[in-house]
C-alpha cells in the first residue's frame, strides 16, 4: 500500500511523514509539566511545528530541508521550551539525503553535519554521554539511509533484469511461433503437393485407359482415393497438433475419433514408393552400406525430401525411371546420401536450376540437421537428381532405425527383382 501511495503521489508520502513527526513533537506539550518549569506555550509549539513542515519538501529537496530543519532546531535552542526525547525532525532529513540525495548533497551532510551536532550538543548540555549519543545517532541514520538506497538501486537492477528476461522470453516465443509455423507450411506444402500431383497424374490417365483397360482405369482411381485419404490424414494430424493444448492429450476431452499418425519414418519409404508406382512411374529404392539407427527428425527429413523430389518428378519432368539411393557411410556410418534422379530432359522451372519453393525448402530442412541439399540436372545434362547428405545422429529409439533398415533392404531386394 506504502509503495502503491508512493507511485501515485510522493507529496502524499511526504505528508504522511511531516503529520508523524508532528505527532511525535506534540507529545511533550500534551503531557503535564512540573511546576517549578516554565509551561508550554504556543510559542513554543509554533516553534517546534516550524521544524516539521519543511519534511513535506523532503523528497524533492532534501538537503534543503535539512537546512531548514537544522536553522528552525538552533532558532529553537536558546527558548526554555519543551525539550524532545529525539531530535525526529533531523533524523529524518539525514536519512532521506543519504538515502536519496546527490552524491555531493550527501558529502555536504557529512562534513556539514557532524560541526553542528557538536555545536548543538554544545549550547545543550555539553556531556560527554551527549556528545557520543549524538554522533552515534547521526551516524546511524546515515548509514540506513545508504543501506535504503542501495537496497532500492538494487531493486530496480532486478526488476530492469526482469523486464528484460520477459521481453527476451516473449521475443523467443515469437521466433519459435514463426519457426513452427514455418515447419507446418513446409510440412503442409509437402502433403498436399505430392497428393495433389498423384492424383492429377492418375486423373489424366483414367479418361484414356477407361474403355480400353477398365481395370487400370479402376486402379488409377483407386489410387487418387488413396492419396485423398492419405492427405487427409496428415493434414488432420498436423491440425489437431494446432489445436491441442500443450500437455494435454484428445482423450483427455473425450474425444474419440481418429488418432493421429506419427511423423513419418524411413520405413514408411515403400509405401512413398508404391503411391508413385501406381501414377505410372518405375520407381527402385536402393540401399547401399549398413544402415544405422537415425533420429526421428532426420528421418522425416528424408522422408520429406524424398517426397518433394518424387512430386517434382510426377509434376514437371517427362522421366520414364526414377531411382531413391540411400547411401550410409563406409567410415562408422557417419553420414547418409540421399540421392532421387530420373531420366528426364533435366530441367524443372525456367528460373534457374534449384529455384523452385520446394527446393529451397529441403535446403532448409538439410541445413536444419547440418547436412546439405544440392539440385540440378545430371551428369551430361540428362535426367535430374536431388541429393542430400546428413550426418547420422543416433537416436535413442534404435528399433526405429532398424525397422527402417530392414524395410529399405526389403525394398532393395524387390527393386532388384523388377
């Protein structure tokens, strides 16, 4: 409450202090005197009452209010008034200079103050006892004082640090926002162009196959339903990822529909594979070296480029074959090469070699894990290849990477019987 008054109006504080002091000095004038004293006059209280006031300036003015106290105090030394158990008005004033005064205020004080506490002791009493209760008590009150501004100046380091930290705190969730909203466009872009290139494959080819080869036709609409219902799927995963509060899971609201599949893995190549197969288009999945475990993200990674790779092929090249590669490291299998080329004409977008959205987006997704993404026609300008390198960072599921490893060799062996 003290600091919310404060905030609001420091001449409220400063005259809720003065009306303190002021009910401390009353009290020797309230309380009977004996009779061979003189008594207490108005005088007297007007004098001391004049001491007070200048405490509601203390705050904007501190060493000129302790001038003022100290010139009312000596005015109030040769009257044969009340005397006070404890000079309040000049503590007061001492404190609130050494607590918030200037550093030359504050020097004035000490060299100032201490000559004129040994003059008042002086015109008072003149005792030696008096003499060390008074530089005790100033020096005390100087010393809080200090003590106060250092505590505040302290203060405000930590909320300044704090402020900072929060702002930090939100400006990182900002970019982490931006960043997942990246990985989502990416992933979107992804699912749905190679969905949508499958089926406009399969949608051209069903009208010229329908009368003289039903069952193709059947099977070329089968296969857009498939990629439909595929995309659907991913794309209602990545939604309700949207959508779901953090920490909490769908049956938690009772919901009961689908479950989300899991992000896709290097074992789910072959079925990456067969979609393309059925839009008409060979497609060998290779394996060369021991595959190793890799991380779940590295593995989408794959996954993703090869996706996009394949899409490019199915929308912009005239190839006949189209072959993936998995290339692991001979040296402890520290790096994989991922490599997707066709026998096309070579050439994808008139803006250059490797300017598609897509492309740029697997360089991201390659640089993402430290690897490297490189796009362009093959050697002697014929074909296509997309190639990838990642290094191999172990995950802590190993069964991942060896349910991968052995659907790739799966894979192999069937590519070879084709």
């Amino acid at each position: 409450m003290f600091r919310r008054i404060r905030f609001r109006s420091p001449w409220a504080v400063d005259a809720l202090i003065a009306a303190a002091v002021q009910a401390a000095v009353t009290i020797p004038f309230v309380v009977p005197r004996a009779a061979d004293v003189p008594p207490a006059t108005w005088a007297f209280y007007a004098m001391t009452t004049l001491s007070v006031l200048p405490l509601l300036w203390r705050s904007r003015a501190p060493l000129t209010c302790l001038l003022a106290i100290t010139v009312a105090g000596f005015a109030y030394l040769p009257m044969d008034g009340p005397g006070q158990p404890m000079p309040y008005s000049p503590l007061v004033a001492i404190f609130t200079v050494a607590a918030q005064g200037g550093a030359r205020q504050r020097w004035v004080t000490i060299f100032a103050g201490l000559p004129l506490v040994a003059v008042a002791v002086a015109l008072r009493t003149n005792t030696a006892r008096e003499y060390l209760f008074a530089f005790f008590l100033f020096t005390m009150v100087y010393v809080l004082g200090v003590l106060a501004r250092t505590r505040q100046a302290y203060t405000q380091a930590v909320e300044a640090r704090a402020d900072a930290l929060e702002r930090a705190r939100e400006q990182e969730a900002e970019r982490a926002a931006e960043r997942e909203r990246a990985r989502i466009a990416r992933e979107m872009h992804d699912v749905l162009s190679h969905a949508v290139s499958l089926m406009i494959v399969q949608a051209e080819a069903g009208p010229l196959v329908v009368r003289s080869d039903p069952d193709r036709a059947e099977a070329a609409f089968d296969a857009i339903a498939g990629a439909g219902r595929d995309a659907m799927v991913q794309l209602r995963r990545m939604l309700g990822v949207l959508k779901e509060e953090p920490g909490k899971s769908p049956e938690a609201d009772g919901n009961t529909g689908p479950r989300r599949t899991p992000q896709p893995t290097l074992a789910g190549l072959h079925d990456l594979v067969e979609q393309v197969r059925r839009a008409g288009i060979p497609v060998a999945l290779l394996t060369e070296g021991e595959p190793r475990p890799l991380a779940a993200d590295a593995q989408v990674t794959v996954y993703r480029v090869v996706q996009e790779a394949l899409t490019n092929v199915l929308k912009h090249s005239d190839a006949r074959t189209v072959t993936v590669r998995l290339a692991w490291g001979r040296a402890g299998g520290d790096r994989l090469s991922v490599t997707v080329a066709d026998d096309g004409s070579g050439v994808r977008k008139p803006g250059g070699e490797g300017s598609g959205r897509g492309l740029i987006g697997i360089r991201e997704r390659a640089a993402a894990h430290g690897g490297t993404a490189t796009a362009g026609p093959g050697p002697d300008g014929r074909g296509y290849r997309v190639c990838l390198e990642l290094p191999v960072v172990v995950s802590s599921l190993s069964g991942t990477g060896e349910t991968a490893a052995t659907a790739d060799t799966a894979e192999t062996a069937e590519a070879g019987e084709r």
